[in-house]
C-alpha cells in the first residue's frame, strides 16, 4: 500500500492507506482505513471518477451551496 509518513512531520500529514471508508458517529466525521476491497462496511465517501470515467459530477454553484449552508 502507498502512503506518505514524511519523518519531518509531527504526525498531521500521515496519509491513510488501503481502502479508506468515512462514517458518522456521534455527529462526528471517523475515518477507518487499511481495508480491503472486499469490505463491508457503510461509507459516506462517494466514487467521483473511476478508471477513466467521471461519476456524481458536481458542479462549483452546487459546491458553493453545499459549503455555506
């Protein structure tokens, strides 16, 4: 698996590796990763572009309305 650990840093720009998965508990974002492809758990993490292909295009002004509500 790829990741970046830079042995500079003091712990904040450690990347996640393998399959990551984004889930809410308790009103609060968590992120699991490590996993497989093969999961099963739930994940808010939607696929946006796959090989080669664009999906759930999302446009500046929904973004925008996204961000300031």
């Amino acid at each position: 698996m790829l990741f970046k650990d830079p042995i500079t840093d003091d712990g904040i720009k450690k990347s996640n590796t393998g399959v990551v998965v984004v889930q809410e508990k308790n009103g609060k974002l968590i992120c699991k990763d490590g996993l497989s492809f093969n999961h099963n758990e739930s994940n808010l993490m939607q696929v946006i572009f796959k090989d080669g292909k664009l999906y759930n295009e999302t446009s500046l002004k929904e973004i925008r309305n996204i961000i300031n509500n």
